[in-house]
C-alpha cells in the first residue's frame, strides 16, 4: 500500500509539471506571435517607405527631365 501511495504521489508530481510545462508551453506560444507580429510590421513600413522614395525619385526625374526641356526652350 506505500509502493502505491508513492507512486500516485509519483503520477500526481508528474501531472503538476506537465500540466506546468503546458502553460509555459502556451504562454510562449503567444510571445512568439506576438514578437513575429511585432518584428513584420517594420518590414511593411519598410516596404512601403521604398516604394514611396521610388514614387519621389519618378517624379523627381521626371521634374528634372521638364526643367531641361524648359531651359532648352529659353536658350
């Protein structure tokens, strides 16, 4: 009857700790989301500040291409 009782003792300690290492589990789980969330977002705000500088750099050739056009014309 102690070899039992020692061993549901056993089972029972055992239970508490995978019943633990499933929270930790779960728990770090969610930081992981949230940190992968976390680090996509200045990827996007990168992606979309290229694509705004290749817009400025468009216009600015082309302003400069009109500006050349313009002085040929004054000249």
């Amino acid at each position: 009857e102690d070899k039992c009782q020692s061993l549901q003792l056993s089972v029972d300690r055992l239970s508490l700790t995978l019943a633990k290492a499933e929270e930790d589990e779960s728990s770090l789980k969610t930081l992981v989301q949230s940190l992968n969330q976390t680090l996509s977002q200045p990827n996007y705000q990168t992606a979309d500040l290229q694509q705004n500088l290749g817009s400025i750099q468009n216009a600015l050739q082309s302003s400069e291409s009109k500006r050349r056009v313009a002085q040929e014309k004054l000249e």
